[in-house]
C-alpha cells in the first residue's frame, strides 16, 4: 500500500473539502421543504406566532422605527426570509432573497443556484 507523501496530502485535502462542500449543498439543493417552501406558506394578516410555528423561532429580530412593529428573520444555507409584523401582531410583509453564506458563495461558482 503506498504511503501518501506531503504532496499527495496537499492535493488529497483540497479535493476531500470540495467533494464535502459539494455534498452538502446538493442536499440542502434537493431536500423538501426548505426555509424558501415554507415562507411561501405564510400569508398577510397570519398573526407572529402562527408564523413561528411554521419557520420555528427567528434569528434576529428588531424593532421597526416609530414603533410600527417588529422585523423578523429566518437563515439558512440558501435562503434569509425577512418578515414584517405591524404593530398589532400580524404579517404586513414576506421577502425571501439569497442568503450569503459560505455555501452559496462557494457552490454559486460549481452549479447555477436558484435564485
């Protein structure tokens, strides 16, 4: 059996990474119901907490200025769903665009992405 060298070891490494990095994102590609599906589910006038029960609890969430309410947000490897609750408690707005993480970034140069 031959013994991998430190040359082989700099070109096994980087191939190993990539093939894992491509890996993950072709699952995150093909998996169901992903951040992008169930925001589609949401729908104005649907109070926060229905809104949690379908994305789960936000990420970050701020204060909209002059008090009219809360912005909330949702982030996953592909996606980032911003949703704007008034003042009363209800979805004003949905908003999905690409998130910029890592994996889009780095699977955006191998495949075209959805966007």
């Amino acid at each position: 059996m031959p013994v991998l060298t430190r040359p082989r070891w700099l070109i096994a490494i980087p191939l190993v990474v990539l093939f894992l990095v491509f890996a993950v994102g072709l699952v995150l590609l093909v998996r169901g119901q992903g951040i992008k599906s169930r925001a589609a589910l949401i729908s104005i006038g649907m109070s926060r907490e229905q809104v949690e029960g379908i994305l789960g609890p936000p990420v970050l969430i701020l204060p909209r200025t002059a008090g009219r309410g809360t912005a909330l947000c949702w982030v996953d490897q592909l996606w980032q769903v911003d949703v704007l609750i008034d003042r009363d408690g209800r979805v004003e707005s949905v908003g999905c665009i690409p998130s910029d993480s890592l994996l889009r970034r780095t699977m955006g140069r191998v495949i075209a992405l959805p966007h």
